[in-house]
C-alpha cells in the first residue's frame, strides 16, 4: 500500500466513529495491509505533520467539521489524495459549521458519506462523493462483567429487554438532546411489560438525567462505565435509535445483524427492516415487536464494508 495513513481517535471514548476506526484497524492489520495511524486527541500536532508529509493516501475519520475543512485543505495544496468519511449527516451544524463541511466535501478526493440525504448534498459539491456504510462487522468482542449480566438477565425474566445507546450528552443545532433519553425515560417509566437498557460508557448520561432530578424507574438500568454494546444487543429483545439527526448508525447496523427488532426515527433514511416512527409518544412498542422479519438483513452484511474501502486504497496506490 502507497503511504496510507489513517487519522481519527480510538476508544475511550467509546462511540460510533471509534468504534468504527478500531474495526477498520483491525481488519486491516488481519489483511495485512500496511499503514500508519494518526489519534489526532492523544498524539501531538507535530507527529501528525510528519505523517501527513510522508503519506500520500490519507483517510481521515472524525466528526468535526473544522478538522475535516483543515484536513481537505492541507491534502489539497499539496496534492493528496484525501478520503473523509462524514460520521454523521451533512448539514447538521450551525451556519458556519455546514460551510466548513462543505467546503472540505469540495477539497476532498473522495468524500463517503452514510445515508442517501448526505449523499444528495455532496453530488452537489463533488461528484466523486460516495455512499457507503459505517458498519464493520465487529472481529471480535469484550464479554460484560458478571455483575451487568446477572442485572441484565433479571430485567429480562421480568419484562421484554429493549436497549439504546448514548456515547455522551448532546445537542443538536436547535437545542434538542440529540440521542431522545429523556423521552425514552418518560415513555418507558409507564410500561409494566418492558425494560430499557441504557449504555451510557462515559458516565455523564446518568449524571445529567440526575442534575434534571427524573425518576429512574426500577425497569431501566444504565451502565455507566465502559463495556461492548454489541454484548448488550446480544442479550436484548429490540433496539431503540430515538435520535434527532443521524448518519448510518453503526447500533442499527449491528441490531439488525443480530436479528433484533430495530426502532428507529424517521429523520434520515434507514436500512430495510426498521420500525421507523416519528412520534414516540404514539408508538406501541409491543404491537410492533417481532413484526418486521430481520432475518432476510443478515445477508446484507457478509460483503464487507472493509472490502470496498480496500479497493478504494489499491485504486490509488
């Protein structure tokens, strides 16, 4: 491989675009495919230079604007080929923010974006702009502590087990929490019949539902310490996305390949075999349990999103 370097961060936190950068490093260190990282949080500006001078094909994974605009900006003044992929949807910053973007989906050889609303905005801007999915296949997984699954498995003789997942407290341009907990909280608090699973790794989701003083009822359990979330969708009856902007969500992605009931809002296109709603207050989460068949979406996900990103790498060796 011609000098590629990866840039992007690695879990903690743990999150969808760091969990999608463990992965990709990992099969590619199974492919034998040579490369150098860059973690742009916990390395210095002045190891990055050095690597960005010596490589020629970059890929860089990050959910900032502002360092996806310098990046593009850099790689295009002196001619690399530059690959982004946009962890989440074009045009879901403030005014500024969107500019930035899209002047980075301009700069970029190739921009990947994850959904099909993405994807129509950066035509627009470079035609050499691609769809294509942030799953990767998980190689391998941390069993949970014994304590979380013995808590785990008790809801689930009591109730029907959903899960969701918020890597940190977020808002979106208008203010709203991004990833719908307190929502999920209000809907669940009033179910006798099901549980809620919230992954919360870095602690503050917990912290923050306490700071607004609501009531966490005894059939919701938050895990607020680092853990693999596939293991909580292993052990899970259906999965919930209650988000307000989005990209391909990687716990979708990874619901359906367990064959999980996925709900998920309606805000961006999503993969076939989602319960897709708008309204959660409306939304009756046993009438709807098991009546989509994701068993058909396993084929899916056997060509590998690994396998086109290595294509794309040999293209411009």
């Amino acid at each position: 491989m011609k000098r590629l370097l990866l840039i992007g961060t690695l879990p903690s936190p743990i999150g969808g675009v760091t969990i999608h950068t463990k992965r990709l490093i990992d099969y590619l260190k199974n492919e034998n495919i040579s490369f150098s990282f860059y973690d742009y949080k916990r390395q210095g500006w002045l190891t990055g230079l050095r690597l960005f001078f010596k490589s020629q094909i970059i890929h860089l994974h990050s959910s900032s604007p502002y360092l996806r605009f310098m990046t593009s900006f850099i790689g295009f003044f002196l001619n690399k080929t530059l690959i982004i992929t946009y962890h989440g949807n074009l045009l879901r910053f403030s005014k500024v923010g969107n500019l930035f973007d899209l002047l980075s989906v301009f700069f970029s050889n190739i921009p990947i974006v994850l959904n099909k609303s993405s994807l129509e905005v950066a035509k627009k801007y470079n035609q050499k702009s691609i769809l294509l999915s942030a799953f990767i296949i998980p190689s391998k997984t941390k069993k949970l502590p014994i304590s979380i699954y013995r808590k785990i498995n008790k809801l689930k003789e009591r109730h029907y087990l959903f899960c969701t997942n918020a890597f940190d407290v977020s808002f979106d341009k208008n203010g709203n929490e991004i990833y719908g907990i307190i929502p999920l909280l209000k809907k669940f608090s009033i179910q006798d019949k099901l549980s809620l699973i919230i992954s919360d790794p870095s602690g503050n989701y917990q912290k923050f539902i306490k700071e607004k003083k609501i009531r966490i009822n005894n059939n919701i359990l938050f895990i607020s310490q680092p853990h693999d979330f596939f293991e909580v969708l292993k052990l899970s009856d259906a999965f919930i996305r209650n988000t307000t902007t989005d990209g391909d969500s990687l716990s979708i992605n990874e619901a359906l390949y367990l064959n999980k009931t996925v709900f998920a809002t309606d805000i961006v296109s999503r993969p076939n075999g989602c319960v897709k709603y708008t309204d959660i207050d409306s939304l009756d989460f046993l009438k709807n349990l098991n009546s989509y068949s994701t068993s058909s979406n396993k084929n899916q996900y056997v060509y590998n999103t690994v396998n086109n990103l290595i294509k794309i790498y040999k293209k411009y060796e």
